[in-house]
C-alpha cells in the first residue's frame, strides 16, 4: 500500500513539474500591452478592426458595441502607433496592464501555490484534472481512464476519433449513455486554442456522467446519449500550452498564394480561426481576410480538417441530435443563434427559455451570473461559426454557445485574468457548468413529453 502510495505521488509529481516546465513562452508577451478603449461611434467601431486586421491587435472582448468597454492587446512594437491613433481620433484609453508576460506569469504562480496546497496533504489530494490543465496527451489518457472505468459489459461509453488535425491529432470523442437511448446531445469543448478552462470543463463533466454511470444514476443517460468533444482544435491548444500562450487558431499554414480568395499576401501566419470558418453565411460579418489576424476565416469555407470533421460527424451520423452546445470562454454568456444577423431565429423565444433553465440552475450552486441572448445582439455581428452552421445547416434545434467564466464586466474580481483564469476555477466552474447541463437536458425531456401530451389531445 505505501509503495503505491508513493508511486501515485511520483508519477502525480512529474506531471506537474512537466506541465509547467514548458510554460515559460520564451517571453514573447514581454512589453505587450492590455488595455481598454470605450468605443462612441461606428467609426471608432471601425478602426478597432482596423488595428485587427492590419496592427495586429488582439481583442480579447467578445463584445462590440458602442459604449461598452472594450479589452485588446497591444503587441509592443505597437503600442505607440495604437495609442496616437486612439488619441486622434478621440477614444480613451486606460492601460490595464503594461506587461502581459507578468499576467500570464502570476496566473501559472497562482496554478503552482494552488497545487502545491493539495499535495501537503493525501486527504485533499484530488484528480489531475481538477488541478492542473491537461496537455492534449494527458486528454487522451483521461479519456480512455473514463471509458474503462464504466461497466464495460453494460456499453455506456464508446470512445473514438472524428478526425484528425493537419498536426495529424486525433480529435477524440466519447458516448456516454445507456444504449437503449433514443436522443442524442452534442458537445465541444476548445475550439479556441486559448481558452483553456473550457476543454477542462469538458473532461470535467465527463467524469462526472462517468460516476452517475457507476453509481448507477442515469436517469438523464437513459434518455440521452452524450457525446462531447474535450478538444476541437488540439493542434492549436497543444501550441498554446507551449509556445504561445494567447494563440487562438489552429495551426494549418496560410503560405499557399492560390488558396487566398480575398487577401494577396503570401503569408507566414499561420493557422484559421476555426468559429469564422464554417460555411453558413461565411465572411459576412465579423472575421478577417488576413491570414495574420486573430479572426481569419480561412481561404474558403469549411476549409480546415478540425471544421470538416465535426461537419461530417454531425451530417454522417444516423443519429438525430436534439442539443448542441459549445463551450467557450470568457463572459459568462449562454447565447444562441444568430451570430452572423441581427435577426433571430424563428423559435428564439424557445431558445432563450431553455437558457434561462439552465443558467438559473448554474446560478444557484456558486451565484455566477450568465447573460442570455441572441450572439449578434448581445455581442456583435460574427459569422462561420459552429453555432450558427449546426442550426443553419446541422438542422439541430437547441444550439448554444456557452462563454465560460470569468466575467467581462470590468469590476469583476476576476476579468483581468480573461483567457487565463488560474486551475484553481476548474472544480466551482466544471461544478456549475454541470448543474446548468444538467437541467437545461431535464427541460429538453418535459418538452417532448408536453409535446407528445398535446399530440394525445382529441
């Protein structure tokens, strides 16, 4: 027993010392800059892309929108120019943080101290996957830990590839549910590169399903297969974990002149923003025909591996899916169709109901507040995104993107760690997050059955 003890601690302990051995991102955040602008006009709205597109700025705000605050990166080479163009054209700007290395630094301090206090003690110990966020090889092995530790001779679970990515990952997924099931629910988790605490909540509520299963608890899993995808974009979060920290794209090369329908650069940028490049109403409205920007659409519709695979996965399968939701962070935010128009869907009224099911059930375990609406009204007009093709296309009628912790409202405690929300939020945001699921799946399950009542009537 002591030598398994001691074991666990050793292989527990190299996986911490790796997970951050390579997080130092050879600094290249030195000298970047965080700020916050206020937008008062459309014109101050359009040169806020401009600096996107041709300045290389990174705006971290799912919003925008006049009058509301608006957080962008400044690369350090120019921070200068950004700014005298703000002052010319007479928006604020309040600096934030002069040194984005020392942010994503105290985050990972914050993650070391957080795990250092779980290891003096056996009894707090907790799973990897609470603690620290996973590197796409630890995903891999999580998934088939979970898969095998449900009764296999019951069939709960079933663990497989959708595709893989121009890295050649695999992009793995796994069924969880009794198989006499007859609904299907869809999840992702990651398609952003960055956005790490959404592929954690994602194995997170994975291993929760996978307990329901063994302490025999399937009241929702006898209705509902679910299906959940941890990591969409593998490459990108795998180039994030290492490199870059604030990487957003996957990792495909843009370098091929003849592929570039808008944009006559030949350029060494790499990679596509995988939610501006799925072909439903593709580049109307909020993405980038420049390979070097953050929210480049790609050189054609449904051009990348990650995007095409979750297409076919969801046109190819027999299954009829009843829900599809993507997590995403930040801003606490549950929206729904449309991203790329004003304008909603015919049935948005239902949309909006089941949202406000499940994020007042995600209010009542920690108190975290979530806006619902549509993703154009309360963000901005953005079109290519999973969200939109599922409902457009796919045919899926309860589609959400879910924007995870923390908030963007600036007097949040938390919204200057964005996209690096320390692992410490892992466990109360997984927690939540699984609550909310949970019910808005119950909502789906008296719908049908008031349906088919109504059906009944005479």
């Amino acid at each position: 027993m002591l030598f398994e003890m001691w074991t666990s601690f050793i292989i527990y302990w190299i996986l911490f010392t790796y997970s951050y051995a390579n997080n130092n991102y050879n600094n290249f955040y030195k000298g970047h800059e965080l700020i916050r602008v206020l937008p008062k006009t459309n014109e101050h709205l359009q040169l806020i892309r401009h600096f996107e597109d041709n300045y290389e700025v990174d705006r971290w705000s799912e919003i925008l929108q006049i009058n509301r605050d608006i957080k962008m990166s400044l690369p350090q080479n120019q921070v200068s120019k950004i700014k005298q163009l703000c002052k010319q054209y007479g928006i604020d700007v309040t600096i934030l943080n002069n040194n984005l290395d020392e942010l994503i630094k105290k985050s990972d301090h914050i993650s070391k101290q957080y795990k250092k206090r779980i290891q003096r003690s056996i009894k707090d110990r907790i799973p990897h996957h609470l603690t620290d966020y996973l590197t796409y090889e630890q995903i891999v092995q999580f998934l088939n830990k979970q898969h095998n530790r449900s009764p296999s001779s019951k069939n709960f679970t079933s663990l497989f590839s959708i595709g893989n990515t121009y890295e050649n990952r695999s992009i793995w997924t796994i069924r969880i549910g009794k198989p006499s099931a007859r609904r299907n629910i869809l999840m992702d988790c990651g398609i952003h590169a960055r956005e790490f605490i959404s592929p954690a909540t994602c194995l997170y509520m994975i291993d929760k399903l996978i307990d329901e299963v063994n302490n025999r608890k399937v009241s929702i899993l006898s209705i509902f297969n679910i299906y959940i995808i941890p990591l969409l974009n593998p490459d990108g979060y795998e180039y994030a974990q290492t490199e870059r920290r604030m990487w957003r794209k996957n990792r495909s090369p843009n370098n091929n002149n003849n592929n570039y329908y808008y944009y006559n650069t030949n350029s060494n940028c790499m990679g596509v923003d995988l939610n501006r490049n799925f072909g439903y109403h593709w580049m109307e409205n909020g993405a980038s025909t420049n390979p070097c920007s953050e929210t480049y659409a790609g050189p054609k519709p449904d051009s990348e591996l990650e995007t095409q695979s979750l297409q076919k996965f969801i046109k190819k399968s027999s299954q009829h899916w009843d829900a599809y939701l993507t997590f995403h962070s930040y801003g606490q935010y549950w929206i729904y169709p449309w991203g790329f128009a004003l304008y909603m869907p015919d049935d948005y009224i239902e949309l909006k109901n089941k949202a406000q099911i499940g994020s007042e059930a995600l209010k009542r375990v920690n108190g975290t507040l979530y806006k619902i609406g549509s993703a154009a009204n309360l963000l901005y007009e953005s079109a290519g995104g999973s969200d939109d093709w599922a409902k457009g296309v796919g045919k899926i009628k309860y589609v959400y993107t879910v924007e995870l912790r923390p908030s963007d409202d600036m007097n949040d405690a938390h919204a200057h760690f964005a996209f690096m929300l320390p692992s410490t939020f892992i466990e109360p945001v997984g927690q939540e997050t699984y609550v909310g699921v949970k019910e808005f799946l119950r909502s789906l399950i008296t719908s049908r059955r008031q349906i088919s009542l109504s059906q009944k009537k005479p």
